[in-house]
C-alpha cells in the first residue's frame, strides 16, 4: 500500500547522563564552543520557561499541513524531540494546545517546528517546550505528503535523526552525539570561568585590562 508519509525508523536514544548534564547548560555556553555560527535563527520560545534537550525525531511536511506529525506521534519516543520542518511558512498553524498537550503527556522532551502555532496563551502557561516561528490562529491542513526521521532544515539549523536539540530561553543548538561531549566539557570550563568572573566583580577586583588587548589588535582606524 502506497502511503503519504514515508517513514524512517528513529536513531537511538542519546545518553541520559548527557542528556541531563545539557539541561543544566545554558545555550549560550554551548554556542560558545561551536564557533558561534551554530543554532537556531527567527524561532522563539512560547513556553513558560523550562530547558529541553533529547534525541531529535524529525518530520519534514508540506507547509501548513500537519498529517505527518500526528503520525510521529506514533514513532517518538519519551525523551525524544519533535524537529519539524514546514518550509517557515507561517500561513496555518501546524499544532495548538491539544497536539502539545498530547505530545508532553506522551513523555515528549520539547516540540520545535520551523512553522506557526496556535492556542498561544495556553502553551505560554506550560513548562512543555515549544519553540515556533510564529503564531496564526488558522489551523492546518491533514493531507500531507510528508516523512518522519529524514535530514531537516529548521530555524537555520541542519538536524539529522539522533542529533541532540538542546534549548532555553535563548534559543537552540543541535549537537551530534559523537561531538557533545567535548562540547559539554569546553562549555564547563567557560560556565566556570564566568562563575569566577561574576565573584571578582561582585568583590570589585575584575581585571579589564583584556579590552586593551583586544583594542590593540584592532584594524580600524
């Protein structure tokens, strides 16, 4: 039988351990370490504050259809990250209060759609992470064509099944498995130093004598 959704079976799951350990770093000090050419553009977070990071599971659908996510739901697992792709466009709402609800009842990490949502009061009230690149009360269309866990493109960001989405209020990086623990120790080392920093200007001794070395090496005249 011919379908329109194609689907792929889901990476494995990350790590826990490191899963739990990037829930404690803010993306801002993950960015860091990845050049800071890496992470999310244009979506914002509609969610009462809360961190995410999982595996993602992607979904790539035609804009302002949303068939092939309600049969990921059948696919992601408790944990995992639902990265959908819609083109950015912003002309019909792909998921509202409902669909969000169902996927944190369902153990969803975090929902991230390059695309508009609806019902935006009631996701602000929730821990449930969503991020979104806008808000359209029109809601979808259900005929898809579409696929499940197949390379994306959102918000600027290349993610493939079984990479790591890690977001806060900031935004959001996506991580390979193989690259994120030397990701997440760099980023401890910074968050350590910057820690020091805070105490120094707290007690009055910070050293600013850097801005003269990076003024000096400064080509503008």
């Amino acid at each position: 039988m011919t379908t329109s959704i194609r689907k792929y079976p889901s990476a494995p799951s990350a790590d826990p351990e490191i899963i739990a350990t990037l829930k404690q770093i803010p993306v801002a000090l993950l960015s860091d370490q990845l050049q800071r050419n890496r992470g999310s553009t244009g979506l914002q977070p509609y969610h009462h504050p809360a961190p995410l990071a999982g595996t993602a599971v992607t979904v790539r659908t035609r804009a302002g259809d949303n068939l092939a996510i309600l049969r990921a739901f059948e696919i992601v697992r408790p944990g995992d990250v639902l990265v959908i792709d819609a083109d950015g466009d912003v002309a019909n709402a792909l998921v509202g209060g409902i669909m969000t609800f169902y996927a944190a009842s369902a153990g969803v990490a975090g929902m991230v759609l390059d695309g508009a949502i609806r019902d935006v009061a009631e996701i602000r009230e929730r821990p449930f992470p969503v991020y979104a690149r806008g808000v359209n009360h029109r809601g979808p269309y259900k005929d898809g064509p579409g696929a499940i866990n197949v390379p994306v493109s959102v918000g600027g960001m290349a993610v493939c099944p079984g990479d790591i989405v890690v977001g806060d209020q900031d935004g959001l990086v996506v991580l390979s498995r193989d690259e994120a623990p030397t990701v997440i120790e760099k980023a401890l080392l910074q968050k350590q130093k910057e820690e020091e920093t805070m105490q120094a200007i707290r007690e009055g001794r910070w050293d600013r004598s850097f801005v003269n070395a990076l003024e000096a090496r400064s080509i503008n005249l």
